[in-house]
C-alpha cells in the first residue's frame, strides 16, 4: 500500500504528462505491431497465389515487425533527463539528493565527484551501481559504501557510473526521471566531449551556482558552448547557498536583485534561450542542504541542526523550482522523444497501407482480365453453338430435300 497523500502527488505531477504520453504511445505501436503482425499473416495466405503478390512485397512487410519492435525497445528506454553542472562544491549533489529526497550521492568535503554519475530507478529493492564498460552489478548498501567504491576505482572525468536506485523509494525516478551529476566545471574539463557523451539528449540543464559569489567564466562559457550544440536548451539556474543570506539581512534584496539581473542577462541576452518575461521562472534561490535536511525530517530521520531564519521561505522556492522543473522536463521530453516515434509510426502505417493498396489494385486488374477472358471465351462459344444450330438446320434441311428427292424419283419410276 501507497500513502494517499503520495499517490494523490504523483497523478497531479507534471512529470504524469511525459510518463501518459509513454504509455499512449507504446499501447499505439501494439496497435501497429498487430495490424503489421496480420498484414503479413494474410500475405502469406494470398502468397501461394503468385500472381496478386509478390515475394518482395512480403519481405517489405516483414521488415516492419522488426521495425515496429525496434520502436517499442527504444520507446521502453526512453526518460527524462536532467544534467546538472556548476563548480565543485556548490551543492550539485546535494540538490539531487533532495530532490530524490535521501542521501543518495555522496556530497561534502573529499566527496567531490570526479566523473559523471547518472542516477536512474531500478525495479530491484537494493541499489547497485554498474562502471562504464562493464556489466558487473555492484551492489551499494550505504552513500559511504557508493563514495568508497567511487574512490576505489581510479575513474576519470570523462567516465560514467550509472546508479541504480529503487524506483519505489523516489517518485521522479519511478516516473523515468533520470539524473547526471558532472564533475565541476572548474576540474580542467574536454567540455566538447562532455557535451557530446552526455548533454545532447538531456532535456534540462540545472546550473548549480553559489549565490555567495557571481557567476564564473567557467560555469557561463559550459553554457555558451553547450548552446551551439543544442537549440534552445532548457536551463535552470539555482542560486544555492541562500541560507547564507541569513547572516546579512540588511543586504538580502540587494544582493538577490542584483544575482537575478545577472542570470537573467545571462539567459535572456547573452545565450538568449527564454525571454525576460521567462526569466522568473527559471531562476531559484534556495538552500539545498536545508531542503534536504528538511525532507529526511518529513521522513522522521531526528535532524540536529536548528533552523536558520528565512528556513520556510528558501524551502517553498526549492518547491516551486521542482514544480517549474518537472513542467518543463515532462514536455521537452515529450516532444523530442516522442515526435520522432510517431513520425516513424505514422510512415510505416502510410508504407503498409500503399502495400496493401498496391496488391489490392492487382487483383481487380487480375479479376478483370479474367473477366475479359471469360467473355471472349463465351462469345466463342456461343458463336459455335449458333454455327451448330445452322449446320443443324441445314442438314435437316438437306436431308427433307434428298427425302424429297428420293421419293419424286421412287413415284416416277413406279
Ligand atoms: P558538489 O561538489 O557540487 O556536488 O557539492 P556538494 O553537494 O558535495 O556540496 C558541497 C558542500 O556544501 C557539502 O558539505 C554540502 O553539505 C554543502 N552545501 C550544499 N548545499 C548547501 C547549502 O545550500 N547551504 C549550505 N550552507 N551548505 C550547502
């Protein structure tokens, strides 16, 4: 049994579009996997008349069902992908972490991640971690155990540890949300090869950036390039650290404004991805750590750290970011995953149907040269019979004229 409360918050989600949509579309190509399915069922029937269809048009129609399978596999695959980057020790993995809600990824001070991390869900009820290249499952218990292992392995910044949650402990990644953490921006990084190895199907990009300092060359110029390879991405930009702003409240609007006017320039004219009237909506300050904190409190974890002033404020903002987030990343992937699957679906639909229509207009041109034959077969025919009829009627005449003939000589000569 689920909490109600949790089930009520997974059918409002946003994420519910992506994950409806998926559903629809996979129970279409079942659809389409059955008509194809038939098709080459009823071809194979007519195929022993080898005048209506030809062997090519049945190997053409085969080809779908491995095609339309194809779909489906990818279709199966196929989730939302979130990639966050900024400088080491900004609060990247903690944003993850409280966003899946559990220390997840390891976080803090010897913990910087040092290549990419991708969390996903897992059916399974134990997490387990797969290095890239190989198949072996490692099972990880415990966030230090998955920080010991990460440190074990001499991994690089351009390698990917794929982590494998339990769906049924986090409500994004049962609803296909899949999350990168990068090394920092900062750790001399092959951005071009980051980009190309992991951001080109990600769907939304978070910037982690540290709302104790300005925005860094290093974390703008990532942006900068990963806009040429990609049009229009969807990017966030979290000012974390917020709580921080509790020290100085004299200076909190000022320096809020002032971090605000900067990220939007930076969207709206420098990478000129949204609008100005958009910037609101993707531009956050919040405290990660607090989030996080608060979350395995909800959980009854016993948290010692009290409250700082302003706690409740930072934690709404971290909500209505994961709200904005969730919209955003449900529809992107919708439309950049999915568009090419149905564009695909409804080509191979309209493929089959000419198929179709093709052997359909062979037979009725089958059917009526038959019928042609058939008529000149007919006229034969009943032109013999009137042939017939009139030798018949000849002869009878010609033997009533010999009768005749017989009979005149037989009277004469009696
Ligand atoms: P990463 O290297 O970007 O993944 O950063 P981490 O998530 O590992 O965070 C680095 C350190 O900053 C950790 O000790 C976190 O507990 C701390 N930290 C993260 N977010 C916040 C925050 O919002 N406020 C404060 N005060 N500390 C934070």
């Amino acid at each position: 049994g689920e909490p109600r409360s949790s089930r009520q918050m997974t059918e409002n989600s946003p994420l519910q579009i992506f994950v409806k949509a998926k559903k629809k579309i996979n129970d279409i190509f079942v659809e389409i996997e059955d008509y194809v399915k038939d098709t080459v069922e009823y071809m194979h029937e007519i195929e022993k008349h080898k005048e209506i269809v030809t062997s090519e048009k049945v190997k053409q129609s085969e080809d779908f069902v491995s095609k339309v399978r194809g779909i489906r596999d990818v279709l199966s695959r196929d989730h939302m992908k979130v990639a966050f980057f900024g400088r080491t020790s900004n609060g990247k993995s903690s944003v993850i972490n409280a966003m899946l809600r559990d220390k997840v990824l390891p976080s803090g001070i010897g913990h910087t991640t040092n290549c990419f991390l991708q969390v996903e869900g897992s059916p399974t009820d134990e997490p387990y971690l797969i290095l890239e290249g190989s198949d072996e499952h490692c099972a990880v218990d415990s966030v230090s155990q998955l920080a010991h292992a990460l440190c074990k392995e001499k991994l690089n910044e351009n390698q990917l540890v794929r982590v494998f949650w339990p769906r049924n402990r986090c409500l994004l990644l049962r609803d296909d949300v899949v999350f990168v953490d990068s090394p920092g921006v900062d750790v001399t990084p092959n951005l071009d090869e980051w980009i190309d190895k992991y951001c080109l199907d990600a769907d939304v990009f978070v910037l982690v950036a540290n709302a104790e300092s300005t925005l860094m060359v290093t974390e703008k110029n990532f942006f900068h390039k990963v806009s040429t390879r990609l049009s229009k991405p969807n990017i966030f930009i979290l000012n974390n650290r917020w709580d921080a702003s509790a020290n100085e409240p004299e200076y909190l609007d000022q320096v809020r404004r002032q971090h605000q006017e900067r990220a939007a320039d930076f969207l709206v004219k420098e990478l000129k991805v949204i609008s100005q009237r958009e910037a609101d909506e993707r531009i956050f300050f919040i405290s990660a750590k607090e989030a996080l904190q608060a979350r395995l409190a909800e959980q009854g974890h016993s948290i010692s750290t009290p409250l700082t002033e302003g706690f409740q404020t930072r934690y709404f903002e971290f909500q209505d970011f994961e709200r904005k987030f969730e919209e955003c990343i449900s529809k992107s992937a919708v439309k950049t995953k999915f568009d090419q699957h149905s564009q695909r679906g409804k080509l191979i639909a309209n493929q089959l149907k000419e198929i179709l229509d093709s052997i359909y207009s062979d037979a009725q041109q089958l059917k009526s040269e038959k019928l042609v034959h058939h008529k000149e077969l007919l006229d034969k025919i009943n032109y013999t019979e009137k042939q017939l009829m009139l030798i018949t009627q000849e002869m009878k005449h010609k033997i009533r004229n010999m009768v005749e003939d017989v009979e005149q000589r037989v009277s004469k000569a009696l």
